[in-house]
C-alpha cells in the first residue's frame, strides 16, 4: 500500500510544458492521488451527490444554454486555441452537464464520486487508475506521434492525437486526449481500481477558492471509501515548481 510519501513523490515529478501554459496562463491543475480504496457499487451517499448535482445542472441551464456557463465557455476557447472543435469535442464537463438533465451515469460509487464533483462545481474532473502508470503524469502539446490506447467499436485501437492537441500522458503514451476530453483504456478506473489519481482543471473565471473547495469535497467524499485511506496533493500552475 502507497503512503502519503509515496504518492507525494509520485506527484513531485508530474510536470506541464510550457508551451501549455503560452496557450493558457490562466490554467491550474490540482492533481489528487488516492491509494487504499475499496471498490464498491454505487450506495446511497454517492446517489445522494449525484441527485445534488442533477440539480445544480438543471439550475445553472435554467439560465442559458450549456456553452454559456462561464468555466465551460471558458474551455471551449482553450479547445479552439489548440485547433480542437467543441461541438464535436465536448470537454468533460460539458459532456456530463449535458447528460444530468436526462440523469447523469450511475457507474460505482468511486466514478459516481468524481462525475457529481464535477458537475457540482462545474469543473472538469478526471479520474485516473494510478496502477495503470509507468511514470508521473505530464501535460503537453502532442508531437503527434504519441500512441493512445483506445476502444472503438469494441475493438481494442491504438489512435495518435493531432499535432499540437493538448494531452496528458506518461513515459508509455497518452492517458487523455485534448485536455480532458476522452481518456485512455490503460489508466481508465474499473470497478477493481485500489490506487488512483483524479486531475481537477481550471481556468479563469474559476478561482483558486473555487479549485480548493472542489478538490476538498473529493478528498472528504474519497476518504470514506476506506479505512486506510492515503491521500496527497499538488497544484501546478504557471510560475510554481
């Protein structure tokens, strides 16, 4: 089992380029490594986050549509600042506050956890198998060489990301395509995942505060799913080592 110095290690080393930070100085990634969960299926604490959040979406868009919410207006334009279309490529939270008004997925209460957090706080929120990586994470803008072990059509794939697209990745290849738009087969959570590490991203007009309190209620929420629970944290941001 991973102590809190073991993870804290593990997060020293995550960096990100910056030629990421040219792209958007405004960006801040509050990194969350978890190690001694027990998996478990969905349970009524976790529906209760769930319900809360279905609610926060449906009165956020009783304002406006979807692509208007500040921090997801706000990810649109860094998609299109790398050559990504958002209409076809929703970030993460886009894509689940527009599913909470038909009810968002109901996975185990570790996924559940993470996706209520995210839509709660309007903030895109990844989730991460830490057994699945060979190295600390790193966030670049893809050579386009990179490989991403992928499913489609039920198939097993390996894809490569667009040139200059923003990935995250380790020594192996790409953990998550464009940012925080689709993540990969190797690092993806299971009903299994013991060790993981969850990826909170923000740009401004989303405050520090708002980044703190957000990553806050996931370490509360992911504490109670164990009784020998590590957790560490970092914040990387332009100008921070």
């Amino acid at each position: 089992m991973a102590t809190t110095t073991d993870l804290e290690t593990f997060l020293s080393e995550a960096t990100i380029d910056e030629e990421v930070f040219a792209l958007r100085p405004d960006y801040r990634a509050l990194l969350i490594a978890v190690d001694g969960i027990e998996p478990g299926p969905s349970d009524a604490l976790s529906e209760a986050l769930l319900v809360r959040a279905e609610g926060v979406a449906a009165a956020a868009l009783a304002q406006g549509p979807v692509e208007e919410l500040p921090h997801i207006a706000s990810w649109r334009e860094a998609y299109r600042a790398f050559g990504a279309k958002p209409q076809r490529t929703r970030n993460s939270v886009e894509a689940l506050t527009r599913r909470a008004a038909e009810g968002l997925p109901r996975v185990n209460r570790l996924t559940d956890i993470y996706n209520a957090i995210s839509v709660s706080h309007q903030i895109p929120l990844g989730g991460e198998d830490l057994d699945g990586y060979e190295s600390a994470p790193r966030l670049t803008r893809a050579s386009g060489s990179e490989d991403f072990d992928t499913v489609v059509g039920g198939e097993i794939s390996i894809e490569h990301p667009d040139r200059g697209e923003v990935i995250w990745g380790d020594v192996r290849g790409v953990t998550c395509r464009r940012w925080n738009w689709r993540q990969g087969r190797r690092t993806a959570l299971t009903d299994n995942t013991r060790s993981a590490l969850f990826i909170l991203d923000a740009l401004a007009p989303l405050s520090d505060e708002d980044l703190t309190r957000a990553g806050q209620e996931l370490v509360d929420e992911l504490s109670r799913l164990g009784d020998q629970i590590t957790v560490a944290q970092r914040l990387l941001a332009a100008g921070t080592k």
